[in-house]
C-alpha cells in the first residue's frame, strides 16, 4: 500500500525500534529520564534555543506554548489557513481564553504591512490586547509552503514592537529548513517559542517538541502537567524521536521531489489543477475539474493501484508523500495517474 493521505502514516523502522527497545528510562516528570533529556538538549541546539520540552503531538505543543504566554481575554493572531484555528478544536479559546484574529496572505506569508494594520494606533479601552502572533512553517493549508527567515523576522519585528509574542508552528519546521537550504535554527531565530513534530516526516511513531528561553519551558512544563501530559519513563517516546533527528533531517528533501514528480506529472493530465509554485516540501493540493470524475472516485480508481489517498471535497484531493513512499513508489502513483487520467 502506497499511503498518500498524510506524513502522520509513517512506521518507524527497524534500526528506530531498535533504539525505542534500547532506551534508557527514568521518570521524566522529575527530570530523571536520561533519553528524554538528551532528545530536548538537541532539539534546544538545532532550534537555536535555551530549552525544550517533550510533548504528546503538536496540538499540545502548540496550546502548553499558547498557555504559558497568554491571558484570557486577549487576540491571537494567525493566518486565516492555520492549523491551530482549523484543526485543533479551538483549544486557544477553550482551555487559554483567546479570541482569534486570523488574517490573509498568499502562499501562508503574513506580510508585516498586513499584521500592522491589526494592531490599534493607540492604547484603546474597547479593545482587547493582541498578546500572541502565530506563524506556521512550513503552511499545510496552503500546499506545505515555506516562510523564509527574512519574512518571518518581518512579521516578529511588528508584532515585538507592538509588545506581542511570537509563536511559530513548526510541525514541519525541518521540511521548510530542507527546502530553504538554511538551519532550522536561523528560521526558529525570531521567534519566542516553536514547536516541530517527530511523528511526520521524520518519523518517530509519537512526540513533539517545544522550544524557546528557558523561563518559558518551565511554565510550559508547569501547563503540560496541568493538560495531562506529564509522562513517566517517556524516553520510549523519545527515543524514537532522538533517532528521528540524527538520522531523517536530510532525507527529507527526498519527499520534497517525489512531491514534485508527482505534481508535475498532475499539471500534465487533462482536468487537473494544480499550482506548482505551492508545491515546496512534501504537501500538495490539487483540484479534479472534469465531467467524467470527482475528487473521491480518483481516489477509488487510485485503490486499485495499492494509492490510499483522501479528497476534502467534491474537487480537492491533498497527496503528503513521506519517507515509506520510496521512488518506486513515486514512480507508481505517476503511471497510475496517468492511467486513470487519460
């Protein structure tokens, strides 16, 4: 089986369980998890940052991030396309108090002339604070699109000089790092606090990491206990994503052309659109514009090929490729598009 529906599908590996079986553990709500240590020492290096914490997914990372630098009552501020205001059940409202200000901008950019205009020209009484401005990198929405360093200091300068945080999404922070050619660290370097899941691309079978000073990890760590999430001998867990990181950073670019092959070979197929200039990592989003077909039969006639994919509508499919879709496999999911798109 060929599984397109999403990065999330990986399997660890052998060498990745091996690891996993080997790990030494401790209890890591006092600290004495060895493995667990050693994972937030490295992810705090590649991030560029003082600290780090392991967390369940990347929903909690982002909302324990959210929480330890928020009060209720004030706006965050995101892209209309976010993940944390579409797909994380509202948990910056439910559990932090925040309202939401999504704004626009192409390609998942939030452009500093237009997080300007959000903020009051003057202290106003009617108005709530913006106390939180979140970026994603790379953008899911909008086809796996990159910030660059330049565009995300852009938008932290106006949002630091209006006296906000930063907070960036970085689920696949590494992917951007990858396409970009630059560290994850110089793209994580604005920011106040971000996150980056190992379960992707990477993956590590469970676990994300949160990063930023350490005076924030503390009251991150103090809101992932009070969310449940304070895990004992979790150097399971990170042994997985430990291994992840020393071995799967730069394969990643792999995916990014196998994304690409297949992308091309969709902009060549009648009734098909798709905006190449969006397809920069591992995600792309692609429109099914004929009489014969609809989004959700392509992906019927895709089973019989062993393509397990997944349309969000009547005309929109997403395709992620990942590490257990090889170039043989990318090979197949191109001739059977073809095929069926003739």
């Amino acid at each position: 089986m060929i599984d397109l529906r999403s990065d999330t599908k990986t399997l660890p590996s052998a060498a990745m369980r091996e690891a996993i079986a080997n790990a030494e553990l401790g209890d890591d709500v006092s600290g004495e998890d060895p493995t667990v240590n050693a994972l937030e020492k490295m992810s705090a290096a590649l991030l560029g940052k003082e600290a780090a914490l392991l967390v369940c997914g990347g929903t909690m990372g982002n909302l324990v991030s959210i929480y330890a630098q928020s009060r209720p009552g004030q706006e965050l501020v995101c892209h209309e396309k976010a993940h944390i205001y579409h797909y994380e059940r509202g948990g910056f409202a439910a559990v932090c108090g925040m309202l939401a200000r999504p704004v626009g901008g192409e390609y998942g950019v939030i452009a500093p002339e237009t997080l300007e205009a959000v903020f009051p020209n003057k202290r106003d009484l009617h108005r709530q604070d913006i106390g939180l401005v979140c970026l994603e990198n790379t953008q899911n929405n909008c086809g796996g699109t990159c910030l660059t360093a330049a565009e995300t200091a852009a938008a932290a300068d106006v949002a630091h000089a209006h006296g906000a945080l930063v907070h960036i999404d970085g689920a696949r922070i590494f992917n951007a790092a990858v396409a970009l050619g630059v560290s994850a660290s110089e793209l994580a370097a604005p920011a106040d606090s971000i996150t980056f899941c190992c379960s992707k691309g990477l993956g590590a079978p469970a676990g994300s990491i949160v990063c930023g000073s350490a005076d924030f990890i503390q009251r991150a760590r103090e809101a992932r206990k009070l969310f449940g999430g304070g895990m004992r001998q979790a150097g399971i867990i990170a042994a997985g994503c430990k291994y992840a990181l020393e071995h799967n950073l730069e394969r990643l670019a792999q995916d990014h052309a196998n994304a690409r092959r297949i992308a091309e070979t969709l902009a060549a197929c009648p009734g098909i659109e798709i905006d190449l200039a969006s397809v920069q990592t591992n995600i792309l989003f692609f429109a099914v514009r004929r009489d014969d077909m609809t989004a959700p039969e392509l992906c019927h006639k895709l089973e019989r090929y062993g393509i397990v994919s997944g349309a969000r509508d009547e005309h929109l499919i997403r395709f992620v490729t990942h590490l257990d879709v090889s170039d043989e496999d990318t090979t197949t999911v191109c001739e059977a598009l073809r095929e069926v798109l003739a």
